[in-house]
C-alpha cells in the first residue's frame, strides 16, 4: 500500500497534478527525469530505489555450489530453486544478500512458511542453513535468529508450566 501512494505521488509531481479545488494537469517538458514518459520506462529497481546486486538462479546456484543450504546435500541445478530469505511480499528484494539455494524437496517442506518458523520445526534445516548460508546479508541473518530466540523462550515457558 505504501510502495503504491509513493508512486502516486510521484506521477502527480511529475504531472504537476493540484489537490484541492480545481484541478489542472500541465505535463512537463519531455526531457524531463520526472516526466511520465521517463516515470514509465524506468525498470522496476530504479523506480523503488533499489540497491544491490540482482543474481539469476545460475549465479546463486554456483555461489552455493549447487548444495541446498537447509539439508547440506549437493543437487544437479534442475532439482534446485532459489528461495527468498526474506519474502518479497514482506519486503525482501531479489539482491544476491536474499537468495539462497534450496532443492525442491526442502522448499516444499517450507512452504508457505517464514523461515524461522521453519527453521524451529526442523533442527537440520537449522544447523545448515547457519553453516550454509554465508551470503545472506547480515540483517537477515539477525532477525532470523531474533525469532528463533523467541520462539525458543516461548516454548520453553511452555514446557515449564506444563509440568
């Protein structure tokens, strides 16, 4: 919703568009970097300021040395998919710091679920995906580990007041 208002409110600048009472629209000149014409033709990164290195699965495959980074076995690259460590639609970006190498079958078993929650289900998945994935941008890492800690505590207050 956010990422919406802001572009919004970038072409009504562009367009030089009045709020309140009468409105008017004078476009400005084509040469312009605010123009409509450039808004439209830039590429998605450059309209949300993205910073980063956008890797194709190849790339993050090789980087990972086609090993899946939440069961540590080595895959040819059709059994392998690039998983996003933070999702896209919570604000992940598609930077190399963001992707890691999972086969088909630790993805799965993932689903929809974030990462931590998968990573305290599945203590394997959790010893590799620390020793594994190197990559990861730092921030990732911290939150990811954040959480667990979390849901570490929780289930251990479970457990104590259930004896």
């Amino acid at each position: 919703m956010r990422s919406r208002l802001r572009d919004m409110d970038i072409v009504s600048r562009a367009l030089r568009v009045s709020r309140g009472g009468s409105s008017f629209v004078e476009a400005e000149s084509a040469a312009s970097p605010c123009s409509r014409k450039y808004f439209f033709a830039a590429p998605m990164s450059a309209r949300r300021g993205f910073i980063g290195l956008v890797m194709t699965r190849d790339q993050v495959f090789t980087r990972d040395k086609h090993r899946c980074v939440y069961c540590g076995e080595i895959f040819p690259a059709e059994e392998l998919t690039v998983d996003h460590v933070q999702p896209r639609v919570r604000g992940g970006d598609r930077s190399g710091g963001n992707l890691v190498t999972a086969c088909k079958g630790c993805n799965t078993l993932k689903g929809h679920r974030k990462l931590a929650e998968f990573l305290s289900s599945e203590p394997v998945a959790r010893k590799y995906f620390f020793a594994l994935a190197t990559a990861v941008w730092p921030r990732h890492l911290r939150a990811v580990e954040e959480q667990l800690a979390r849901s570490d505590f929780k289930r251990a207050q479970r457990r104590l007041s259930e004896r």
